[in-house]
C-alpha cells in the first residue's frame, strides 16, 4: 500500500508545552487531503496517515465529545 505524500511539515500542538519528555504527536497535510501523524519524540519511528474521512470524522468526535476520556 503506497502513502500519499506529505505536503506540510509536521507541526506539534502548541498546548504541548516544551519540555522534551512531554507526550505529543505532530500533523502534517498530505496530498490527498488527509493527514499523517506521527510521535514528536521520535519522528522517524513511523507515521500514521488517515485519508480526509476518517480524519474529519475525528475531528468530529473530538468536538462533540463522542470519544470519551
């Protein structure tokens, strides 16, 4: 399965905070219009792409509270 090409650097959140032990992930646009994730501790670990869909679909779930805590 081939990914599509990430089209923006990654960019952390900025409620991470700074410290290098903070747990966070980055996002970076890619040329289908969805998105790739990775961990900002360790960029070349791997990264996770989600096509546009399931990335709203996200999205959604993060702002109307659906995915719990």
């Amino acid at each position: 399965m081939k990914h599509p090409d990430v089209v923006t650097a990654f960019k952390k959140a900025s409620a991470s905070g700074a410290s290098p032990t903070t747990d966070c992930v980055e996002v970076a646009h890619t040329a289908d219009g969805g998105r790739a994730v990775r961990d900002s501790k360790n960029p070349t670990g791997g990264t996770q792409f989600y096509p546009p869909a399931e990335w709203a679909a996200f999205l959604h779930g993060l702002k109307s509270g659906d995915l719990g805590r």
